[in-house]
C-alpha cells in the first residue's frame, strides 16, 4: 500500500510539473519572463528529473540578462541562467541537441560579460560534440578578434596612433605580436574552417577582413608582409561585398522580385 500512495504521488508530481511547464512555455512565449521563471521552477522542484524545464528555467533566465549592464541583479540573472544550463549538463542521458543548447547558451553568455576565456572553452566543448557547426567556429573566431582588437586600440589611443597607422615602435610592436600574434593565427584558422562549412558565410568572411587587418598591425619589421595583409584583407571584403549581393539576388529571385538594368526592382 505504501509503494502504491508513493508511486501515485510521484505520478501526480510529474503531471503538476507537466502543468507548470506548459503554463511557463505560455508565459515565455508572451513575454512574461518573470512569470515564466517561476513555473519553470515549479516544474523543476516537482519533477527533477524533467530537463526541458530546466533548459527553458535557464532560458528564461537568459532573457532578463541585459548584455553590458554591470549591475548586481544583472549579473545575478546570468549566474542564474549558467547554473541551470549547467544543470541541464550534468543529468544523465541528455540528448545531444539539449547539450550542444546548453554549451552554446553558457557560451554565449559569457562573450557577453567580455569573460572571452570561458566562452572560448564552451565553444570549443560544443566542437566536441559537433565538429562540423560552422557557427562555433565563427564565434570563436570574432572572440579571437575582439581578444586582439581591444589590446591594440587601447595602446594606440595611449601613444597617439591612428588604427590604421603602423606602430613603429620596435619594442612595443614586439610586446603587442607576442601576445597577439596566437590569437591571430587562430582567428585566421577558425574562421578559415567556419567558411569551409559554410561557403557563403559573409559574417566569417568579414571577420578574417578584420583577422588580417589585425595581422598586418604586428607585422612590426617586415613592411611586404604588411601590405600582403592588407591586401588580403581588402580582398575579403570583396568577397563579403559579392556573397551579400548573390544573397540578395537569390532572395529576389525567390520572392519573384524583378531587376532592371541598374539592379532596382521593377514597378
């Protein structure tokens, strides 16, 4: 008789976290994140075990972080939204598509806090998983950037340099390659790969315009290798220029919009 009572309790729990999770999935998908946070938890107290509570709870917590708001509570909502998606990690037998949602939620973030360090390992931690996601490499790619980028404008603005003028003191272009200089050469990869995937991924193709632009900055006593950056990178933009517009050409052609001569849509 115990056994029974206990196992229609834990069947009635399951189906109040089933309620809870619809009424949160409701409340979420009308805007009203507070609310949905705590069915979510309700969900999750009454059934542990049901994981899509916990990936929607840390959602949810994810949409009431601002990006760039240095505030306690701020702050608080993106801790919130780490530990569920950790949460989400750590239960047994959790789909991969649920995991990859995670990695890439954590991962994303922690980009947004500037803590580069830990995005790039959850970015990569999703690679485990899905080695040929386009989009992984990208990001970490446009972290390898922003890790590069930073640096070098916070040294040229103290020393009076344009950001497309050549440091041309020896020393301090030396401290700047040796610290930039992996960054580079990653980015420059990852970003390779992500366009390998992706064959019209103009994003990556913008980027390894800015990858090379940062390349030809710690090109310190080889003025050729500087120009070839350059040059490189001009020719990137190009590239991302024509992808866009055979997008938009191929959108056209798809909604049954006509061109004229001068590439306007016709009356």
């Amino acid at each position: 008789m115990l056994a029974l009572t206990l196992g229609l309790g834990t069947g009635c729990n399951k189906l109040k976290a089933r309620d809870q999770l619809n009424k949160g999935v409701n409340s979420y998908k009308s805007g009203h994140y507070e609310d949905a946070i705590e069915h979510f938890k309700n969900a999750v107290a009454l059934d542990n075990n049901l994981g899509v509570a916990r990936l929607y709870l840390a959602t949810a917590y994810f949409q009431q972080y601002v990006p760039g708001v240095d505030t306690p509570e701020n702050n608080r909502s993106a801790d919130l939204a780490i530990e569920q998606y950790q949460a989400v990690l750590d239960q047994p037998g959790v789909k991969e598509a649920t995991k990859i949602t995670a990695l890439k939620g954590i991962a994303s973030l922690y980009f947004n806090e500037k803590k580069f360090e830990q995005a790039k390992e959850y970015h990569h931690k999703v690679l485990e998983v899905d080695p040929s996601d386009p989009e992984t490499y990208y990001s970490i790619g446009v972290i390898d950037w922003s890790q590069t980028y930073q640096p070098r404008m916070t040294l040229f603005n103290s020393m009076g340099i344009k950001p497309d003028e050549q440091l041309k003191d020896k020393k301090a272009c030396q401290d700047l390659h040796d610290k930039n200089e992996p960054l580079v050469d990653d980015g420059i990869k990852v970003l390779d790969e992500a366009i390998k995937l992706r064959k019209d991924y103009d994003d990556a193709m913008a980027y390894l315009n800015l990858m090379y632009r940062e390349k030809a900055a710690i090109d310190c006593d080889d003025p050729v290798q500087r120009q070839v950056d350059l040059k490189t990178a001009d020719d990137w933009v190009e590239k991302t220029m024509a992808t866009k517009r055979a997008k938009a050409e191929k959108q056209n052609t798809q909604t049954g919009i006509v061109m004229d001569d001068q590439g306007k849509p016709q009356q």
